[in-house]
C-alpha cells in the first residue's frame, strides 16, 4: 500500500464512512507518447529519440494496467467503499499513438478493476493525423464516447509556430469519422500564438464551428519556462501578444461561439447543451476523486466528508503522484513496487482556497455560503465592478460575468483570505 495513500493524520482519512463512498469516481490514463515535441509543451511526454531504450509503447498497456490493479487494491485496503467509474479520460501526449486495441484492453481493464456507470463518460485526446475511421470504429465499439481532437488553429502560419503537424483541411473529416462512429466530438483552440491576428483567430474559431461539434474548448497560449518557444522569446525570435490581445480573442470567441448556439460551462469551454459538457473535467473542478494512471499523472481523494451547500462541515483530501519517466514507472510496476513519487496532505484552508478557485470558474458558480466572512464582505464590490454577476450574488451563488472571466484570477484573490 502506497504510503502516502494510507497514511494521514487523526480525521483526515481517505474514503471512509458517510458520503464519501457516493462521491463520483474518475479515472486519467496519462498516455506519454508524442511523435513530435510542440515548441510550446511542458507536458509529461517524450518522443522516441527523447524517450530512449526501457520503456516500450509495445508493452505500455501492460505497464498501466498494473497501476490499474494496484490502484483497485490500494482503495480497497484504505476503506474507501467500491464504486463504479462515471468518467475516464485518455490523455497526453497524444494517446492515439498507442493501438486502438491497446486503448480498449485499458479501459477494459478500468472497467474489470471497478466497473463502469451506466452511460459512463470515455474520451479520449487525440491528433487529427493520428486516427483513421477504422480507429475510431475501434474505439466506439470498446465502449469510447467521446474524442477531443488538438486542432488547436486552422491557420497554417499559426499551426506552423506551434510546432503542429496536422493539415487544417483534415479537421472536418475526422469529425466526421467520430461522428459516424457514434462518438461525441470536442475541438481544442489555442489562441495568442505570436503572429496570430484576431482574423486569424475568427478564422480558426469559424472553421471549427463550421464543422458542428457541439463542444469547444479555448485556451490562451502560456508559455512554460524550459520550453523551446520560451527560448525563442528570451532571444526575441518571436514576441508573445499583449494581455489586450488575449481578452480581444476571448471575447471573440465568446461572441461567435455564444451566436452559434454553445454556452460557456466553465471559462475556457463551451458546449451545445449540459449534455455535452465534458463530465470528467468537471469532476475535477468540483472536487471528485480520481486515480491517475500513468507516468506523472495525479490522484486525489477526498477525506470523509459531509457534503452539502452552506453550512456544510469539510475535511481536507490527499493528493499523490507518480513517477515521470516512463522507464522509471515501468520498471517500479514490473517489480510489484508501486510508481508513486509523493504525496501531500491537503490542509482545510487548502482545500477551501482549491474550492473558490476551482467553482468561480464554473458558469454555476461558487456557493457564497462557503466563503469566511471578511471574504463575503468583498462580494459587492466585486458586483459593483462588474465581474460579478448580481442576480446570482443574490441568490448566494458567485457567477463571473464577461469581464470576470477575464479577471477570473483576481475574483479569487479577492474571495480568499
């Protein structure tokens, strides 16, 4: 048993009595297999000539289903009642490195480890260059709902600076190989790419809603330290956009998303209607429990809990992580050792300041009732200023408006001690 899953201090146990065996239950498969490196990626994820000898993309599926076998004993020997999985979320890396087949014996092996909810939510990330209307029948027939495709921009200068190595002209053909395959179908856009005009971003946000997904995702370009791009800047090869630039392409795409039927969710998504909302990323932000599969990926789970609205009695969870290199995680699981590399032990006020960040962001907002007094104080200054909505404020829920979510860091600031 990992001990940083088991041990924890006196009344911050993990699972438990209560409520906490019925809070929903997702899983992450960390995938960390690319064949190119992106300029602009910090992610965990390693081509082959980065890779190096010991750790196979052959052999990978057997080395995360041991976690996933690891991972159904651990929650048991720690108390935490068995549950269904209601989402799970292939990521990357680009998992669709991997064959489909060995997409399905994971998933397959999730749902041997716990079983899967009645209509359970499975996605995937995928590149458009990396599947076929084979693959995705494959993965549809596996029991796969959902696939969120890296377009990133329709724009070939664009997609060029960003190291991107699909052609544009393929996205609506891989939509529509997912749609026929029975899959529901994200679009992830990144904007604020040096060079890229606000036409070039009306271009990129047109084309995918030209295509009729019913989801979208955009995220504004950050640049990690240690990363090629940042590199390029430091030598001043290229200049990263203003944060002018940046609302600009927000609101954008706010405005042509909105007119073409899909709200906002939460601020970097958009989706026609609840029922294509992505449910596992939601999970995160409310403050589910999750096991992450794979080399670098993250688990939490909450400590026994009383759930509810204001008012409602809270105990901090664990979080722990695994191993980065693939080769070092392989080889832990080879040899019957757990990968995990650490843990932390969320304090209460940790977990309060996770709650506002992560429920401001979302269109249903953050209970006010959860808030300490001297933070409620700020809310009608914060309504004043426009980036609180006032009618919800009134009802006790904290909801951004336009401009909040433009502003969405300094609300938090604001609503925490």
């Amino acid at each position: 048993m990992p001990p940083w899953v088991a041990s924890s201090p006196a009344g911050v146990a993990p699972g438990g009595s209560g409520t906490a065996g019925a809070r929903p239950f997702g899983v992450y498969v960390h995938v960390p297999f690319c064949t190119v490196r992106c300029g602009y990626c910090d992610f965990n994820t390693y081509t082959a000539s980065e890779l190096g000898g010991g750790a196979s993309q052959v052999a990978y599926a057997t080395t995360a289903l041991r976690e996933v076998d690891l991972a159904s004993k651990v929650l048991a020997d720690v108390g935490l009642p068995q549950r269904p999985v209601s989402t799970v979320f292939f990521g990357g890396g680009t998992p669709t490195m991997l064959p489909a087949a060995h997409l399905a014996r994971i998933l397959a092996g999730v749902r041997d480890a716990w079983g899967l909810e009645p209509g359970a939510e499975v996605t995937t990330e995928a590149n458009p260059d990396s599947v076929t209307p084979e693959y995705l029948a494959v993965l549809a027939e596996a029991g796969f709902t959902r696939v969120s495709f890296g377009m990133q921009s329709a724009v070939p200068h664009v997609l060029a600076t960003l190291e991107r190595t699909h052609d544009p002209l393929r996205i609506p053909d891989v939509v529509r190989w997912a749609r026929d395959a029975g899959l529901d179908v994200s679009l992830d856009l990144i904007y604020g790419t040096p060079g890229e005009s606000l036409d070039d971003w009306r271009t990129s946000v047109e084309t995918a809603l030209a295509t009729g997904v019913d989801h979208v995702s955009a995220y504004a370009l950050v640049v990690e330290q240690g990363t090629k791009m940042a590199a390029q800047v430091r030598r001043g090869e290229v200049t990263l956009p203003d944060e002018d630039d940046q609302a600009a392409k927000y609101e954008l795409a706010d405005a042509l998303l909105t007119e073409a039927g899909l709200t906002w969710y939460e601020v970097s998504n958009w989706a026609r209607g609840d029922e294509h909302a992505c449910r596992h990323n939601l999970a995160y932000w409310r403050g589910h429990d999750w096991w992450g599969v794979g080399p670098g990926a993250h688990s939490y789970v909450a400590a026994a809990t009383e759930h509810g609205e204001a008012g409602a009695a809270e105990a901090a969870g664990v979080r722990w992580w695994n191993v980065k290199h693939p080769r070092r995680y392989a080889a832990l699981l080879e040899a019957g050792t757990s990968p995990g590399a650490g843990r932390e032990l969320l304090t209460p006020a940790e977990h309060h300041l996770e709650r506002v960040m992560l429920g401001v962001r979302l269109r249903e907002g953050l209970d006010l009732g959860v808030l300490s007094p001297s933070a409620r104080t700020a809310v009608g200054g914060l309504v004043a200023r426009g980036l609180l909505d006032g009618r919800a404020a009134i009802s006790g829920r904290g909801v951004l408006t336009l401009r909040g979510r433009l502003l969405a860091d300094t609300v938090v600031r604001e609503l925490t001690d």
